[in-house]
C-alpha cells in the first residue's frame, strides 16, 4: 500500500493527547492519526450521503407517490407460489 507523508502542527496540549492515546493502544503516533483521520473522513462522507437522501426523501410528490405505490401493492392478489 502507498502511503504519503503529511506534516502537520499541534498544540503541545493535544500533542500530549494524542501521545497518550496512540501509546495506550499500543500504536506509534502515526497510525493513531492516520486511523483517527479516516474514522473521520468516513463521517463526513456518511454525513453527505445522508444530507442528499434527506433531501431527496423531503418531496412532498415523491412520498405521495411511494405511499400510492405501496397502496397499489397492498391490494394487489398474489396467487400461491408466486409470492416473494
């Protein structure tokens, strides 16, 4: 796996923490940011698709029309052996 290096600047306050944190987990400094970093990340990604699905799921027309779909459905007759 290629990796890159960054440089990055903190406060001695949470250089201490981050320090304290990375030994406790039995992992160099390194790896605690970079798994920090990518929790993270994730987040920030899960929390756009979510912001886009809400916006999606916010029409008024698209609820109206999955509720009529759902009503076309319920009255619908499934003949045995076809169901699934």
């Amino acid at each position: 796996m290629s990796t890159h290096k960054l440089a990055i600047s903190l406060q001695p306050a949470v250089f201490a923490l981050v320090d304290s944190a990375a030994k406790r987990l039995g992992l160099a400094r390194s790896q605690y940011i970079a798994q920090v970093l990518t929790r993270d990340a994730a987040a920030v990604a899960d929390r756009q698709v979510t912001e886009k699905l809400d916006e999606v799921y916010a029409d008024a027309n698209l609820g109206r029309e999955q509720r009529a779909t759902a009503s076309l459905w319920d009255t619908a007759h499934v003949e045995a052996g076809t169901e699934w």
